[in-house]
C-alpha cells in the first residue's frame, strides 16, 4: 500500500529529487556561515540562546569523531568508550607538527591517518578476545587515562602539560578567497540580506574560512565512510554485529574486521581530532578526557548508531545542547532561577527520551518521516528478468 | 568418490561427551540424513565441521584436506555452506543484502578500494545480481529488500537456504530446514532440495526429525543416540536396524 505513490530507486524521478536535496543541502551549509557569522542570539520565553559559527565549526568536528566510533561501536558492534583517545592524539599529532615542524594543518593528516590507523588496529587486539560491558571497560580506562600521558614529565616539553599547545598557525583565508564581497551580495539581497552583515571583519572572515575547510574535510570523509560502509566490508561488519556465528560460517574473517573496524575508526577519530585542532588553535589534555568518550557515545545514540545521518545529528546535539541548556537561566515563560549543572542533565534527559521513543535515534525517525511523504521503491538489478 | 570424511570424533565440552568417536562418510553428490534423537550430537557434528567447536579427537577431511586445521571463516571458501537450526541471519540487514554476504568469500573489494570506488561498482553489481538469482530461485523476491526480521520463520528458513547457495557449496548441511513446515510444504521443501541438489551438484548432508522427509530423499542415512553412532546404511536398512528401532524410532511408534 505504502508502495503505491514511491518512485522506483535509479529512476529519473527518483535522481531529480536526489539532485535537488543535495543542492538544497549544498545551499544551507554554503549560505549558513555568512547568516551566523554575527552570531545570531534570539530571545525564547525570556532566555536569550546564541546560535554562533564558532559552535557549528566544533560540532562538525564532532560530527566525524562520532561518524568514526559509529564504524567500530554502531556497524560492527565493538563498544569503545575510548574514541576520545583517538580524537586527542590526532589533535595533539597535529599541534606538535604544527608548531615543531611548521607543517600546515591539512598536511598533517598525511602522518595522522595512517598513525592513528595503526594506533586503532593494535587497540582492536583486545576487542578480539573481549566484547560488550568488558570491552567498554577497558576502553573506558584508555579514554580516562589519556590526559595523565599528555602530562607525563617525559614528554611534557612537547605537548605542554596541563597548560596545553597553543598552536603557533593561523588559518588565514588566501587572498583570493572571495567572502567579503560574496557578504556583501548576500546583504544586498532584499529582505532576507538585512540577517547578513555588510561585509566580514578580519575575525569573522576568519572564522568563515575555517568552517568552509571543515566543511570539505568532513565531507570527504563521510563521502569516503559511506563508500566503505554501503558495500562488501559493510556488510561484513553488520554482520559480525549481529550474528557473528554466521558471520564467520559466511567466511568473514572476524580477528581481521574488527581489527579493521578499529582501524578505520581510529584514522577518521584522528582526523576529527585534527579538526578540532584547527578550529580552536588550542589543545588541551583535559578536553579528551573521558567525558568526551562518553559525550561522543551519547551522540552516536541520540543521533542514531549504524546510520551515517546519524553522525551529523549526533555532533550537533552534544555540541549545542549543553550550550542552549546552560544559557537557559530561568525556567523558560517564568522568573525562577534555574541553578546547577542541568545542561549536563538535559542531554541525559534527552537520551532518555531518544532511547524510549526511537531506539534508533535520530536517523530512524527521519527515516520514517522519509519513507511516509517521499517512498522509493528499490529495485532489482538491472540484468534480471523478473 | 568421497567428498566428506569424518574420522573417529569425539567432541568433550567438561564432563559431557557431546559425540563419541563418531566415524562416516558422505560420497560426493549423494544426500545423507543424520538423526538421532534430541541431545544426540548432530548439530555438534555440524559446529564441528564448520570450526565453531574443536574436537579433542580425531579428523575431517573435506576431499582430503584436513578441515581441522583451517579457521572457521575458511570453510565457505573449501566449498561447504550451512543452514542453522535456530537461523544465523542479520536483522540489521535486508534479506537481499544478507544472502550477498553469503558471497563474501567470492568477492574481494577491500576498505581501501571501497572509499575510493575502485572497482566495488561492478563487484557490488554483480553480486546483487548473484544474489537476486538466489532470490529468484527460491521465490523470496518478494521480501528482498525487507529486513531479514519479522518474517515467517520458514521464509526466514529460506533466506538461509539462498544465503548458503550462492556460497556455491560443494557440500552443503542442512540443520533441520523442515522445521515449523505443513505436511505438505514439508513434501514440496524434499522436492526443491532434490532439484537444488541435481541443479547445482551438491552433496547434501541433512540434519531432520521429520522422518518421512529424511527417509525419502536420503541415499544413506547415519543415526546418532547420545553422541555416538549407532547404526548406518540405506533408508530401508536403518528402520529395520534392531538398535535404532529401540533407541529412537521405537519411542516415536
């Protein structure tokens, strides 16, 4: 019955309305910068929240951190409560390059890659033995002890201690980088342009430039997680996630893909870690504590395990919902006064509710909504008869 | 000429003997039924030849080779699939995309070639096709691009038969496929295996409780009672066998 208005997958109708959500899509990431580049701060039953550029650069950050646990913890099945650890040593691989050997940001990913590969493959050994709660464990102490390595005496000199990096580079946008004078087309615009300030200060250019860098790496590697995900390696790691008796009986190697799980999911932790690098220009040992490994599980859940969408509504619920719930100061229409650390306890709230109400979070429920107003009916392959 | 060789297996799991020195062997392109009553260790004898359990003593040999010493994610690569009592499918995955999987050992894209798109086009399209074939063959297309959850379970049954066929076994074991089947699906399930077999030349080594079923497509039939092999030979011989009447088909007449 639900098949009955659905357009059938690969048709010409089914590519049109693809090709218009991404441009759609390519609009709102391309236009979104310049809207919030004078960050936009609303007031909402007497609690002014701030929707800034700056928090969006950080939560694309967080978007690939999360797409990379989702490859070891959502696809095949391996709980790891140190992805933080992974994200940390890139951001920190990437500082020391920087600042020691004058390497450019992006440059680095050439040693952080295939280091943090390496890094995840060594770390997937024990998963081999070990599953579930106890796996989570022994991750978890990873995760808890990376900031007391960042401060051991022995290499203190180089990745400063608990003071951190500064890190010594500025992401200047290259001369020929046009976001002034598109500002000022978009300001020019009637209406809507009066939201678009009349062209960028030196900082918020800045700030423009970095997020339009974090945008094509995250975009290349969800394009590259996607390609790995929706074929053979794919199937192999769901299916080791949810039988691996049949798995290994379907000649999946199950020592080789969950080392590789690993692998592939500390290389695209690596990245974020880099990502984050960029965006603040600072590391600290404390910020890849394990209260980042536990936020980056929450969104993996809230937004959906197994789901590539599910990554991009993850990052931008652990980044902006502890930020609007601590700037929510008094209970939203009234005067009281809310105290205490209730952000933390908003997004605890939050990943209850996801948990009841759509266990496959997010992406489920848009998934949902998708097959309900848009169905595509998929099809057999093009050689058969029936 | 024999395909399968089971050699003096005894499988301990504690202080439970789960099969004693159980010893036969399955001639290629014949069908062999393995019965026994519940507890007796067929499906023990299938974990052990598809390496999911060791067995303290002796040998297999799969045309000669010694099954023992390879891992378990090897076997579908010799040429043996498998079915399972209690189904071994992915929820997580549609029922098309969980009989491609049977084709893994088949297939070669790796990680490195699958981000780039280095060939994984063409593999992945002709491993669709594999699978649809399989599809076709044992009338599931109509759940194809359901989830492999929520179906009957002798469809699901089904999806576990596609699955091990498009593996391309030489030998494949059957762990009671008649299982929550009418009588008279159970008859039509007797014809497709003997098509399948005939079609695709596969020995086939069959795990029933389903008597008549066994019986009637089986070219030799080896009866376990408590983990050790009590009687051997044609349908006939066995029924007639004094100790499987007594140890197994005696309680069920």
């Amino acid at each position: 019955m639900r098949a009955m208005g659905a357009v059938a997958a690969g048709s010409r109708q089914h590519r049109r309305r693809q090709i218009i959500g991404w441009v759609l899509f390519a609009l709102v990431v391309a236009l979104i910068p310049f809207l919030i580049a004078e960050t936009y701060s609303p007031t909402i039953f007497g609690n002014r929240y701030t929707f800034g550029l700056g928090n969006l650069s950080q939560a694309i950050a967080l978007m690939v951190a999360i797409l990379g646990l989702n490859i070891a913890t959502g696809y095949s099945g391996q709980l790891s409560l140190g992805h933080s650890f992974f994200v940390g040593s890139g951001a920190y691989l990437t500082a020391v390059l920087v600042n020691e050997f004058h390497w450019s940001y992006l440059s680095t990913l050439g040693v952080v890659v295939p280091g943090l590969f390496v890094f995840g493959v060594l770390f997937g050994i024990p998963a081999l033995r070990i599953q579930g709660l106890y796996l989570g464990l022994l991750t978890f102490a990873v995760a808890a002890v990376f900031p007391s390595i960042i401060r051991l005496d022995e290499i203190k000199d180089r990745t400063g201690g608990s003071n951190g990096l500064l890190i010594e580079s500025d992401l200047e946008p290259p001369t020929w980088a046009p976001l002034d004078t598109v500002t000022g087309w978009l300001h020019a615009i009637p209406g809507v342009g009066s939201r678009v300030p009349d062209g960028l200060t030196g900082r918020q250019e800045e700030a423009v430039y970095k997020y339009f860098l974090l945008v094509i790496v995250a975009l290349v590697c969800f394009w590259l997680v996607r390609n790995i995900l929706a074929g053979r390696v794919g199937r192999a790691l769901v299916a080791i996630r949810d039988n691996q008796l049949g798995a290994a009986a379907n000649g999946v190697n199950l020592a080789a893909y969950k080392t590789l799980s690993f692998g592939i999911s500390a290389a695209v932790g690596g990245v974020a870690g880099t990502m984050l690098a960029m965006h603040s220009g600072f590391v600290g040992p404390d910020e890849f504590g394990f209260s980042m490994a536990i936020l980056l599980i929450v969104g993996l859940i809230v937004g959906g395990a197994g789901t590539l969408h599910g990554a991009v509504v993850g990052g931008l619920a652990i980044q902006f919902v502890p930020v609007w719930s601590s700037q929510t100061q008094t209970l939203p229409g009234t005067d009281v006064a809310l105290e205490g650390p209730y952000g933390t306890a908003i997004l605890g709230g939050l990943l209850i509710a996801i948990i009841f109400a759509l266990p496959g979070g997010a992406a489920q429920g848009f998934r949902r909504i998708k097959s309900q107003l848009m169905p595509v009916a998929p099809q057999p392959p093009t050689g058969s008869t029936g | 000429m024999v395909l399968l060789d089971v050699t003096g297996v005894t499988v301990r799991f504690g202080g439970v003997t789960a099969l004693r020195d159980l010893s036969f062997t399955v001639d290629e392109g014949s069908i062999c039924g393995l019965i026994g009553p519940n507890g007796a260790g067929k499906t023990t004898l299938f974990n052990v030849v598809s390496r999911v359990y060791d067995a303290q003593e002796g040998a297999v040999a799969f045309e000669g080779a010694d099954l023992l010493a390879r891992p378990a994610h090897a076997i579908s690569g010799l040429g043996i699939g498998r079915t399972f009592q209690n189904l071994a499918l992915w929820p997580g995955m549609t029922v098309m995309q969980n009989v491609m999987v049977g084709a893994h050992h088949r297939s070669s894209i790796g990680a490195l070639r699958a981000a780039l798109r280095w060939g994984s086009g063409r593999e992945e399209a002709s491993l669709a096709q594999t699978a649809w074939d399989a599809l076709e063959e044992l009338s599931l297309t109509d759940v194809a691009f359901h989830p492999a959850a929520g179906l009957p379970f002798g469809t699901l049954k089904r999806v576990e038969l596609a699955r091990a066929l498009v593996s391309r076994p030489r030998l494949l074991m059957l762990d009671e496929p008649a299982t929550g089947l009418t009588q008279t699906e159970v008859g039509e399930l007797a014809d497709l295996l003997v098509a399948l077999a005939q079609r695709h030349s596969l020995t086939l080594l069959l795990v029933e409780h389903h008597m008549g079923m066994v019986m009637g497509v089986s070219d030799k039939v080896v009866v376990l009672d408590f983990g050790a092999k009590i009687a051997e030979g044609s349908p006939a011989e066995v029924q007639n066998d004094p100790a499987v009447v007594e140890a197994y088909l005696g309680a069920e007449q």
